[in-house]
C-alpha cells in the first residue's frame, strides 16, 4: 500500500472497502478528511495555519460500521490516531478522567510511534554493533586493546566513552583485523554458532511499582510523574545472562536499538505530529448529551462534559509531561446511535465545531451476506481457516448463507436492533456442534447447508423469548 500521503480519496475508500461493507457516505467523509490533512500541509504559511479541519459525526444505530471504519482509520492514517469513548469522561473537579487526557494519551500514541520509526532505521547499525558485541565476548580484545597504560606502567580500565571510542575505530579498520576474528564473523552469520552459549550483561528495569491514583479529573498527570519518579529511584541494572547465540543477538540488538534512539528528537517530532496529523475518536457521543433540560443540578458526565470538550475542538493549548500541545489542527471524529436523543441535543456550541454529518443506515440481508464472504477478514474465513487447523475442510453452501443473513435480519426485528454484531452469534450457534466434535471427527469435508441452518436455529430464531437470551 502507497503512504498515505499519495491517497486519493478514492483508494482510500477502496481501502475500507476491504473490510467495511456499505456506507459509502461515512467512507467518502473519512477519506476526504485525511487527503484534506495532507493538503494542508502543502499550502505556503501563513494561510497553512488558517485552515482548520472539519470536524465529523457519524450517525447511526450499533453494529452497521461506525466503530470498523475508527480501527481501519488508525491503520490508515499513518498519524497519531487515538480512540475513545465519550462516556469516560466527567466534568472537571469530579472523580474521573477529564477530557484534556486524551490529548495527553494522543501524545504518548505519537511518541511510541516515532520511537519505532527511528528504532527501524537504526536496526542495520544496531546489528552491526550487537554483533561486535558477540564477538567481543567469543575473542576477548588483548589487554592491550581494551586497557590504557598508566604512567607507572600499570594498566587502568578505560572509560566508558573512550570504549565506545575504540569499537568505532574497530569497525572502521575492519580491513586489519585478524584472520581469527574473521573467522569466528563467518561463523556467527553462517549459524554455525547457533548452539553456544555465551554470557553476557543485558539491562535489567527493577519493575517500578505501579502507582494508581483515584482523584478528581485534570490530576492524571500526578499518576504519571509519580510512576516516572519511581523509574529513576528503581533505575536499569545490569544483569548477567546466559544465552544462546541467536537469542543474544535478538536481545543485544533490541538494546543497541535503544540506545541509538535521540528521545530529544522523538519528543519534538512527536509533539509536532500530534499538533499537525493527530485525529481523535470520539465514540459513543450520545451518551454525554443531557438527559434532561434543567432543573435536576448540573450532570457530571453529561452536559459538563460537553462545555469541556468545546475549547479542545475549537482549538486551545494542552499542557503534557512533554511539553505544550495545540489543539487547531487535531481532526476530530465522532459517533454514536443517537437512540434515545439525537445531534440537536448537543449544546449549540458543540454542535457547530463538527459541521460534517455523515448518517450511516441499517444493513439489510444483502448487505450481511456480503458481510459474511466479501471483506478480507470475512466471519465465513475466519471459521474455514479455524476449522483447518483441526484437518476439517468447512465448505458453505450459497444458500446456507442466504439462510444465517435472513435468521439475522429477522432477529435483529424482532427484539433489539444491534446490526452485523448479530451474525457473530448466529455463527456460533450453527456451528456450535462442529466446533466441539471437530478434534475426534478427523480430517475430511463439512458442508453447511441450508437446512443444517435452520436445524439449529429455526425454533430458537421462532421462539422471541428464547432468541433475546441466546440470539
């Protein structure tokens, strides 16, 4: 896949087609949203800065894809992506998290992500090293080498930057180093050092102890700095450690890898990334409009919630561990099913800061049919590819399909309407036998057929009460 910066909407959409079924406005939504962050950042300063995102809510009842298209956007989008749900959240001064913390677990999503970036482009050099580190320990340098002689002629250890110092020299006069030690390298990448054993001296943490602090929302970040202070107090030992080759170099590697990262520079890159590209995800916003309208005292997670939310949308400066971050140019997207309320019950203000609305509409029996075989991760797939791991090749008739997309649609009428969510449940219940038979039946071929269906669900599919407890 291209990055994300060569996206045109279209192959973004024809990306969430892969996995997402339907809803062709949402996805149309979404994907000019995220070619919209890349334009931007090609517009000269000062108009650059004036452009501010459109903000997005989603509409529609559970399960038809609100909460697929969020997971596929954070694979997507290549920037700091962060997922929550609206309902943590309570007014600031009450017990709970207030809403500035999700631009603080914005930033953290933001630095593991460049943290790795830099990792991966340092992996060539740390192996290099780490594998001078291996050779160090199977051909200890003469004294010479890895002592200074003193002025009395002793010998006196060297420290350790001036070691540093010397394995570069070491690598740049590889051209000099002995036969031996040439040896042993052909060796070590050959495998033929697989089955040593060696000992050597990797970083311990002393795991801090956790700290968790149950106070009023805006006070989160005394959890982290007490949890930090704890890390330095229990601070990285050396341990020894016996290995063989093959893991040595994995974990030599891993800590080489480390120690070349410039956390100054992931920090800034980070934070310029949260400001630029970062995007949050609001789920489950209907569940912090006011129930009622006035006269019941102020609602903690309700109302309150919503006049915090207003400045960090709007644009305002959030203070991190790590430094300041502006929120003018964070994308925001929202969601939820709006059963019991709908958008214009938000307060006025809140509803002006997400001037795109996107309704996503109820999925039919066409629609689950296509849910079952056509994305990449289809339900249909997964239990085929279950199955074989036991020698039973699972085959679905055209029909059998049929008949699960119909039992849904029609249990999804019947009692409560949770959309594509109901197909997982009706697959279990089809092939609740085969999955407890499948280790003594033995290899061979199971066919689902139409009438195997509704010999497992048709009385309880009939049976309304029975169906809200099992269906």
């Amino acid at each position: 896949m291209n990055s994300i910066q060569s996206l045109t909407p279209k192959e973004i959409v024809a990306e969430l087609d892969k996995y997402i079924v339907g809803q062709a406005d949402a996805k149309r939504s979404v994907a000019i949203a995220l070619r919209n962050r890349w334009r931007r950042r090609q517009v000269e300063s000062p108009l650059r800065e004036e452009i501010a995102p459109k903000n997005i809510i989603m509409i529609g009842p559970t399960g038809v894809g609100k909460t697929e298209i969020a997971r596929r956007l954070a694979t997507l989008a290549q920037s700091p992506f962060f997922k929550v749900e609206a309902s943590k959240f309570t007014e600031v001064g009450y017990v709970g998290r207030d809403v500035e913390s999700m631009i603080r677990d914005l930033v953290e999503i933001a630095i593991s992500m460049v943290k790795e970036e830099q990792k991966d482009m340092t992996h060539g050099l740390a192996e290099v090293n780490a594998e001078e580190r291996i050779l160090d320990i199977l051909l200890p340098l003469p004294p010479s080498a890895s002592m200074g002689e003193g002025p009395d002629g002793s010998y006196s250890f060297l420290l350790q930057s001036d070691k540093e110092q010397e394995r570069a020299v070491t690598l740049g006069r590889r051209a000099g180093e002995s036969s031996t030690r040439e040896k042993f390298r052909e060796m070590l990448r050959d495998g033929r050092l697989d089955e040593r054993e060696i000992e050597l001296d990797l970083s311990e943490s002393h795991g801090a102890p956790m700290v968790e602090i149950m106070t009023t929302s805006g006070m989160e970040d005394m959890q982290s700095n007490l949890q930090d202070a704890f890390s330095k107090i229990f601070s990285k030992k050396k341990k020894k450690r016996k290995l063989k080759v093959p893991e040595a170099m994995k974990a030599l590697t891993k800590e080489e890898m480390e120690r070349l990262v410039d956390m100054d520079k992931v920090m800034k890159e980070a934070l310029r990334r949260t400001e630029e590209s970062g995007i949050i995800f609001l789920d489950e916003i209907d569940k912090i409009v006011s129930k009622s309208s006035g006269g019941y005292g102020p609602e903690v997670s309700r109302e309150g919630v919503q006049r915090d939310l207003l400045p960090i949308v709007e644009g305002s400066t959030v203070t991190t561990k790590h430094g300041m971050v502006k929120t003018d140019h964070i994308l925001f997207i929202a969601s939820g099913a709006f059963h019991m309320s709908k958008p214009s019950d938000l307060i006025p203000e809140l509803q002006g800061r997400f001037p795109i609305r996107v309704e996503l509409h109820s999925l039919g029996q066409d629609e689950f049919v296509r849910i079952l075989t056509e994305p990449e991760n289809a339900l249909i797939k997964q239990y085929i590819a279950l199955m074989a791991t036991e020698g039973v090749e699972l085959v679905f008739d055209p029909e059998a399909i049929q008949e699960m997309a119909r039992i849904a649609v029609e249990v999804n009428l019947n009692t409560e309407e949770i959309g594509a969510r109901r197909l997982h449940t009706v697959m279990e219940r089809v092939l609740d036998e085969l999955s407890y038979d499948a280790s003594e039946r033995g290899e061979g071929q199971f066919v689902v057929s139409a009438d195997y269906v509704r010999s497992q669900l048709e009385a309880i599919a009939q049976d309304q009460d029975l169906s809200r407890f099992i269906l």
